[in-house]
C-alpha cells in the first residue's frame, strides 16, 4: 500500500517524524534534500530505533586519530543500545548481517509517499 | 518462541536525583554547605575521576528523558512506564547512577552524602512503588561507617541488599580491611553486591592494563577488577568467615566465568598451603555463595555457543540472576533474555535465583505487570 507522509518542506533536516504507514511503526528522516523511510524496530533487542541519533557517517583513513564525517552517509542510531544503520540501505555499519527494513519512499504531487507492505 | 509469563526480579535498576539539591533535604545542616556554598564553586558531588564520554553524549537510552526533560533513571513516572509497567517487573532492586557520591574525595563528606541517598532513595522512590526495592549505598573508605550504616538501615524491609562500588581502599574487595562491611551484611542477613565500574572512581585501576582511552576499550575491559574482588573473596576466606553471606555480581558478563572456575580449582590445588582457610574447590564457594547478573550477557554468534559454554561446568542456571541495567544505553530487555537462554532455564534465572538470594517469598511478589507492549 501507499501511504501519506506529508509534505517534504514540513520536515526538518536531520529530524526523524515517526507515522504508522500499514499498520507499522515508520520513521521518516529527511537528509539534505533526500527522504527515506525506516521501520522502527531496531533488530537487536527490538528498540525504538528511530528515536535514536541521526548523524553523518564518520571515514577513516587508517591512521589512528584520523577521521572525516561523510555528509552523504547518514546513519541512524538506536536510542537503546546504539546499534548503527546506513539509513539509505537499512544495513549495520559494522557487522554487517543484520538490518533495520527500510521503504521506498517518494515526493508525487509535493507529498511523501511510502510504499509499504499489505495490510490496508 | 513462545514469550515467557511467569515473574521478573530485576537486580539492577539505576536511580537518580534530577538535582543535587534534591539532597538537601536529607544532608545536615554542615554537609548542606558543601553543596549549596555561598561562592560558585559549589563542591560537585561528583568526584575528580575521568569517565570516559560517550559517543551519544550519554550513557542512557535516549528514549528514558522524563516528559521535562529530567535525565533518564530520575523521573518515577516514566520508569514505572517503561520498565517496571512496560516489561511487567515484579521486583527491582534501585542500585543508584550517581554512585560516586560514595566515592567523594573527602571520605567524612562522602560517609554523609552515603547516608542522605539512602534516606532519599527510600523516602523519593521505594515508598512510591511496592515493587521497589532498596540497596544500601557505603561509603568504602570508611568500612567501620559503612558498617554503621548497614546497621542503621540494613534491617529495613524493603532494603535488599548492601551495595559496594568504588573501590576507596583501593584493594580486592575481599581484603580483610573491607571485612567489618561483610560483618555488618551477614550479621543484618543482606547479600552484598558489587557493581562494576567503582574501580574507575580514582582510587584503583578500572582495567589492568592501565587507563582506557576511548568507551569502547573501557566497555569492553570494565569486568577485569570485578574477576579480581571475586578470586580475593575466596582467597581471604570471606565465605568461610561469614558462611551466609551471599554475594551479588552486577553489571560484569558472565562467560568469564567458566574460565575462571576452571583455572581457579586447578590453581588452589597447587598453591593450597599459602591459604589454608580456603578449605573447598574455590568453585564450590562461587556456586554456592556467588550470584552474576544476565545483563550484560554475551553476544555469542548464536545463543547455544554460549549456553555450551556454561554447561561445560554447569549450574550456570543456578547463578545468573535476570536484570535490566536500565535505564543505561546497554540496558537488557526480558524478552531479549529469553531468547539467548534455555527455556527450561526461565523460572530460576527472571526470578528464583534472585527471591532465594534477597531472602523474599514468592506469594509475596507482585503479580506480572501489564501485558508486554510487545
């Protein structure tokens, strides 16, 4: 199903605005110009994750002490255990084999729309 | 898998004044002045140690703020909501977040405020909730004052335990110099926990190695000391010198434990003469004098790794005792618990350990909370 999320200039940069889209908890974050669309359930004990920190993604370049944010990286972290994910793709920054699920998310006619599974 | 019903006992639940002014109240009228001062360098009740910050800003959930902004762990409304209604805690014992005010510089200072939290926790927090218990907070600098005030509130019914943080003496806890403390609890019939951290407060070392330098060097090495107050628990004799008494590890991991006991046992044999008052496998005092907390339980790869583990020396079920740590960023959930342990395991670890340990009766415990958000 398609659900309304609003219109894209109601949301603030780097904030995340937490709507039920079919039936489930959705996180909505806006990045710069770019929306995306998480679900808010942290898949390791199950925390609200989007309450957490978005912040920009930090590289390294080997050296100790060394570091760069990469604004084009944001990263969402749970509120309860800090538990990291690359909103853009929903995957753990490190480690790697868990993820938080993610929907696409679009601006048709100047609103949000998120593509969400079933259930109305 | 079918979620589990039954009763919770949470051991670690960490409270806190919003204010040190909340204290006030509960000072006398020369230790007020210490905090309220008429310069502007008031006397922090924080002690000159290091704590190592925390890439969020915070070592809490984020989610644990009070509706005015109040730090996680100091508004009672939103603690009963999340954890003790939220996760249908039947007991909890409040074990502080600010405990180093118990490890203030000025040891006199220190054995007052000591005396003040406990009144305040019981006054602010136990008296609001019967699913509240209380820890006594000593001052360890001064063992014969923390024996006093053991004495003073350890007979208290809802006081369940004596708690031990910083490490003031800077020694093992099991030092004989601790000893008057231990007397105190076993003579008042509480069991004494440690919870980790104390030995960063400035008067030991928080890691062998020395100081750590970023939160994930010190997070993942904090248990170190906690290994060593418990191997000098069994070497000093404490459990053959005071036989009832119980001892409560908080906040340490637990998959340390087999290694120990093994390397432990094997040690003791070969060095028996130079401690002949330890008279048993130092395995046998752990198992039965020593209980760990879940929280924070190792993240084996896949739960039965773990589990294998502790089954290699077994009785591990009859150890652990269930708790949240909450409201700290690395905090357990039941259900998560659940999940990583045998369910045959449940009853003893969420509640039956911990009402043998505190000495509670089980037609007494509230019955489970709400129904699970979850």
């Amino acid at each position: 199903m398609i659900a309304d999320a609003g219109r894209p200039e109601d949301y603030d940069d780097g904030a995340v605005r937490i709507l039920v889209a079919g039936g489930r908890e959705v996180g909505v974050v806006r990045w710069g110009d770019d929306f995306y669309a998480v679900r808010n359930v942290c898949p390791h004990q199950a925390g609200p994750v989007c309450a957490g920190l978005v912040r920009p993604g930090i590289v390294s370049n080997g050296r100790p002490g060394e570091l760069e944010l990469d604004v084009n990286a944001p990263i969402l972290a749970c509120p309860w255990h800090g538990w990291e994910f690359d909103i853009r793709t929903g995957k753990m920054i490190l480690g790697g084999a868990q993820a938080v699920r993610t929907y696409p998310i679009t601006i048709e006619a100047g609103r949000l729309k998120i593509e969400v599974p079933g259930r109305g | 898998m079918a979620g589990y019903s039954g009763l919770y006992i949470d051991s670690d639940i960490h409270h806190r004044w919003v204010s040190e002014k909340d204290l006030l109240p509960y000072l006398s009228a020369d230790a007020r002045g210490f905090v309220e001062g008429s310069s502007q360098g008031n006397y922090p009740l924080i002690p000159p140690f290091l704590m190592v910050p925390h890439t969020s800003g915070l070592n809490k959930r984020l989610d644990g703020f009070g509706p005015d902004g109040q730090p996680p762990g100091s508004h009672f409304e939103t603690l009963r909501h999340q954890l003790l209604d939220g996760t249908g805690i039947s007991r909890g014992v409040l074990s502080y977040d600010i405990t180093s005010v118990a490890a203030l510089r000025n040891i006199y200072f220190t054995a007052e405020v000591a005396r003040a939290v406990n009144d305040w926790s019981l006054e602010q927090w136990i008296a609001r909730d019967d699913r509240l218990y209380g820890a006594v907070l000593v001052p360890t600098a001064l063992p014969e004052e923390a024996a006093k005030e053991i004495r003073r509130l350890g007979r208290h019914p809802r006081m369940a335990e004596v708690i031990l943080v910083s490490n003031s003496l800077g020694k093992p806890f099991g030092h004989p110099s601790y000893h008057p403390i231990y007397e105190a609890a076993h003579e008042v019939g509480l069991p004494v926990a440690i919870h980790v951290a104390g030995d960063g407060y400035g008067f030991s070392q928080i890691s062998a190695g020395g100081v750590p330098s970023t939160r994930l060097e010190f997070h993942t090495v904090i248990p170190q000391p906690m290994v060593h107050h418990l191997v000098s628990f069994v070497t000093h004799g404490v459990f053959e010198r005071y036989p009832e008494l119980k001892l409560l590890i908080v906040e340490a991991g637990v998959s340390w434990l087999p290694w120990l006991m093994w390397n432990f046992d094997a040690h003791a044999k070969l060095l028996r003469r130079e401690s002949p008052w330890v008279k048993r496998d130092p395995s046998d005092y752990i198992r039965d004098h020593v209980r760990l907390t879940t929280q924070p339980l190792e993240s084996s790869p896949r739960s039965d790794q773990l589990i294998d583990l502790f089954e290699a020396v077994g009785g591990v079920e009859d150890i652990l005792c269930f708790a949240t740590d909450y409201p700290h960023w690395d905090g357990d959930d039941p259900t998560y618990i659940a999940s990583r342990i045998p369910k045959a395991w449940w009853p003893k670890v969420f509640y039956q350990n911990a009402l043998r340990l505190y000495g509670w009766k089980e037609e007494a415990l509230a019955p489970a909370g709400a129904a699970r958000p979850r």
